[in-house]
C-alpha cells in the first residue's frame, strides 16, 4: 500500500498521539509513525475519549472538511 504524501490521518482511539520512551530506543506512537510514513496532517488525541461522543465528533469534522 501506498501511504506517502496522503493529506490526512485521523485517529480518532484514546491517547494516540502518546507514546512511550524506552530506555534505547526512539519515541514512536501512532501519529509520529504516520508522520514518519509521508502523512502531511494526523489528527490524533492526547486524552482518553468517549466512543459515542468520538463518533459525534468525527462526523461532525468530516462534514465541515468536505
């Protein structure tokens, strides 16, 4: 699968711009490794989030991008 240079990642999970650093090894989480894939703009979160109140929101934002 081609994934360079796509203009938007979404994702819309708990916590997904956090990430760990171990002790050697480099800080990854998932909107750094799509960043790191060619991604031009990750929207991702910091915090834990509601289900129903995620999907309210993604649809919401998809909505007013189109």
């Amino acid at each position: 699968m081609d994934l360079e240079n796509i203009a938007l990642a979404t994702l819309s999970a708990c916590d997904t711009a956090v990430g760990d650093e171990p002790r050697g090894r480099e800080l990854i989480n998932p909107e750094e490794a799509f960043f790191r894939k060619g991604f031009r703009s990750v929207v991702a979160t910091l915090w834990s989030v509601d289900d129903p109140a995620s999907a309210d929101l993604m649809i919401a934002f998809y909505e007013h991008l189109s």
